[in-house]
C-alpha cells in the first residue's frame, strides 16, 4: 500500500510540475518543457535508485542467511584438488571486503533548483532580439541583391543598345564604300541586337542594289510593322514593286 501512494503522490506531483503556464511563447514552452523533463527524470531516477538499493540490501539479507544455514564445507572441492604452488603463483590478491556496502546516493529534485535562478524572460528577449536583426540582416540582403540585379539588367540593355548602334554605323560606311555583302551582314547583326524601322530600312536599300527583290520588299514591310509612318519604307516599297 505505501509503494501504490508513493506512486500515485509521484503522478499527482508530475502532473502540477509539468503542467505549463498559459503565458508562455513557443520557444519558452520548448525551455519549460526542457526544465520538466530533468525534473521528472531526476525524479524518476530517484525512485529507481532507491528500489535498487532496497533490492540489494535484502539479496546481502538473503545471501547471509543462506551462508550461515549452510556452515563451514570439509569436502575437497575443485580448489582443494589444485596443487599449492600453482594455487599461489594464480591466486589473486584478496580484496578487503567492506562491513556494509554503501547505496548508491542519487541527485536529488532539490539539487536542481540552478534551473529556478535562470532568467528566462531575459533568454527570451535575447533570442527574440537574435531573430529580428537575423530577418532584417536578411532583408537588407535581399534589397540589394535586387538593386543589383536591377543595375546589373540595365548595363545589359544599355550594351545591347550601344552594340545596334555601332553595328548600324559600320554598316553605313560599308554601304557608302561601296560594300554591300559585308554592309548587309552588318545590318543583319544589328537588327539582333535592336530591331529597329531605320535598320531594317537601311538593309532593304542593300538588298535592292544586289536586286533580291522578297528580302527588300520583307524589310520594308517590317520598317513599316515598327513604325507606320517610316516615310523611306514606303518609297523603297515603291521601287522593289516598279
């Protein structure tokens, strides 16, 4: 009967101790739920030391009972049937034997009461106040990588843009020198780059001097697609259906 009201005192206890406040946020519920656990397993580890040691206090009981019942032996036993010498070159040294053997003590609920003195609203704020400058570290970070990327996307529309224009100005020379083939591939590369009524203008006024009237004719077509009022576009239509 006193180990059942043992038992059911050690559930009553657990359960008020372990019962948490309603106050607490996730991470001091994690830090209160911590500081249960040790206290019940301290608990519990208790109760289990204490059975052993009852345990091993009735076996040396029962184990003196059973050697005084029995008495001294007087038969040869295995030992009496080995030779001296070789018994005392093999014997080990004998062990002195305590009169009681001590119990084992165990930490007590009471050894535990550091966790009592740690500030836990203090360790909150601080792990909260970690968070907040982890997320605004992070948003710092995120703002300037997309300032980045927005600089990083307009210095390649600007090279793309400077590449059209440069690759249309070759062109023109080549036109005026009297270089068709390579003026018409030099327009061609710069219509890659930026498509514009003026290039594709300029490359229909090659293809009419080498007479490949369709690809004239496309160009003007795709000037006129990009900007209606392209005046040379329609004039040079003009002269690739006459």
């Amino acid at each position: 009967h006193t180990r059942i009201h043992r038992l059911l005192l050690h559930s009553l206890l657990c359960s008020l101790i372990t019962r948490p406040p309603y106050h607490l946020t996730t991470t001091g519920m994690s830090m209160y739920n911590a500081q249960a656990q040790v206290r019940q397993n301290a608990s519990e580890l208790q109760d289990y030391m204490s059975d052993l040691n009852d345990w091993a206090s009735k076996i040396e009981q029962k184990d003196r009972s059973l050697t005084a019942a029995e008495g001294p032996t007087t038969g040869h036993g295995f030992v009496d049937m080995i030779p001296m010498d070789e018994l005392e070159n093999h014997s080990p040294e004998p062990k002195p034997r305590t009169s009681k053997q001590q119990p084992i003590k165990p930490k007590t609920y009471m050894e535990y009461r550091q966790w009592d003195t740690v500030d836990v609203d203090g360790m909150l704020k601080e792990m909260e106040d970690d968070e907040r400058r982890e997320e605004e570290t992070k948003a710092r970070q995120r703002v300037a990588n997309e300032r980045k990327q927005r600089f990083e996307a307009a210095e390649r529309e600007k090279f793309r843009l400077q590449t059209a224009l440069d690759l249309k100005e070759k062109g023109t020379v080549a036109l005026k020198d009297g270089r068709l083939d390579e003026a018409l591939q030099l327009y061609t590369h710069s219509l890659e780059q930026n498509a514009t009524a003026a290039v594709h203008c300029n490359r229909a006024h090659v293809a009419l001097q080498l007479s490949k009237w369709e690809e004239a004719n496309d160009d003007c077509t795709k000037a006129l697609a990009l900007d209606s009022k392209y005046v040379k576009a329609y004039y040079r239509r003009g002269l690739v259906l006459s």
